[in-house]
C-alpha cells in the first residue's frame, strides 16, 4: 500500500509542473532537491483523493536519508526486544551486522525453551563450551532425526546429553515439544509403553469438562486410524487420569473409570 501511495504522489508531481516552481520538489541533474521560497501553505497541499503528497515524499526523503536503525546504538534492553520476535533463520542474518547482540546467549535460550520447552540438559550444569544456538542447532538436528526415524532422534538426543535416558524425561520432552511428527510419534508411544504412562500422568484434567479433556489428551497423544488395542489402552489410560484428577467428582456421581 505504501509504494503504491508513493507512485500516485510521484505521478501526480510529474503531471502538474506547477508544484516544481511552487515549491515541492525540483529536480536537477535526477536528483530530488528542495526548492526555495517556499511557503507552509503551499507544503500542505493535497492532491486528487485527499493524498498529501508533501507528507508522502518529506517521509520517503527522510527515509533514504536515515536508512536503517543501528540497534547498536540503543538500549541494550530494547535492542534485545526487537531481535527476540525474529526466529532462528533471521537471527542468524542479523548477525552479520550486529554481531555481539545477535549472538547473544538470552535471545538463543529463548528460542530454544519456546521450541522445546523442556530438556535435560535445561537443569544441568552446561559444559565447557557450551552455548545456545549450538544447542538451538542440535535440538533442530535432532527433530528432523526423529520425524525420520523416532528412535535414532531419541538416541541422538541422548548421546548428545540433551535428554537423559529415563522415561519421565523423554515424556516431558515430548509433552513440551510441538515439532515433532504426529504420525511418528504415534508409532513411537505404541512401542515405548514406558513413556506413554508417564506422558499421561503429565495432563492435568482437574474440573474439565469430560470431552474437552478428552480433545486435549488426544492432540498430545494421537490415536490410531483402525481400532485396535492400542486404541483400547489409550481410553483406558485416559479414564483411570481423569478419575484421578476429579476424585470428588467420581464420588459424587458415582462413577468409576
């Protein structure tokens, strides 16, 4: 919208040569430069549609002339906000040019506990040399290892000490991480029965309302295609969790699992 409000005031200054002499815009040798004499009435004036075209090329001139903010030279504390909303792809582009920010450990731990919200390595003590956006690297490595194949992006996880090898640990891993695949992940529970019970005890489903407690424990653990006993495990696991989530409930309408 803005370049298209930009042609119609450069078309409109063109068409009437008689904003060059009243001062808008005169041009020499293709450069824009501003006229004299020129009076505030005439800066205001306004083109076909209401467009102030002074304020439309007084706004690209100071533009050009600015040019792109140097982070560098504002507050820390800003400078970091701006760079946290960009994602791991333009953070890296930026730091090409704002090196020392853009590589700061914050904005990289930040975009690692957003992406995978838990990890084992979140609660150790980091080792020599270490460093988020090679963890941030590692994390991302290891997803796409998963979604190929779930126990080599288990086993990468591990070797690289970022998940411990205990049950309870890969299912927080997997209840706090949105970037693995669904159907992979599926097959992986059905296999990993261990890690499936420890993945259900981490939903809380106290004073829900029974299908929408239902809905959420199945976009966290998919269910099959067909019917089966794997599908039959599922609703049991979830019926024994919601009983155990709303015991006074079950009492008070007698129910069980």
């Amino acid at each position: 919208m803005g370049q298209g409000l930009w042609r119609i005031a450069r078309n409109q200054q063109l068409q009437q040569q008689g904003y060059s002499g009243q001062g808008y815009l005169a041009r020499e040798h293709g450069r824009r430069i501003p006229a004299n004499n020129v009076s505030n009435t005439s800066h205001r004036k306004q083109a076909q549609g209401g467009i102030d075209i002074y304020h439309l090329l007084k706004t690209r001139k100071s533009k050009e002339q600015e040019g792109f903010i140097n982070l560098e030279m504002l507050p820390p504390e800003l400078s970091f906000t701006i760079l946290s909303y960009l994602n791991a792809t333009d953070l890296c582009l930026a730091s090409c040019v704002w090196q020392d920010l853009a590589n700061d450990e914050l904005l990289w731990q930040g975009l690692c506990k957003s992406t995978w919200g838990h990890c084992s390595i979140y609660n150790k003590n980091p080792p020599l040399g270490f460093s988020f956006r090679k963890l941030y690297m590692q994390l991302d490595e290891g997803s796409l290892t998963f979604n190929a194949n779930p126990d080599e992006g288990v086993n990468y996880f591990m070797s690289k000490g970022i998940l411990d090898d205990s049950p309870k640990e890969i299912a927080k891993f997997i209840f706090c991480t949105r970037t693995l695949n669904w159907k992979k992940l599926r097959i992986y529970l059905d296999e990993r029965r261990d890690v499936l019970d420890d993945l259900v005890t981490l939903h809380n489903f106290r004073n829900q309302f029974l299908p929408n407690a239902l809905r959420e424990f199945f976009r966290h653990i998919h269910a099959p295609e067909e019917r089966g006993e794997y599908l039959e495990t599922l609703i049991t696991k979830f019926s024994h969790r919601f009983c155990a989530c709303n015991p006074d409930l079950m009492r008070e309408l007698g129910l069980s699992p």
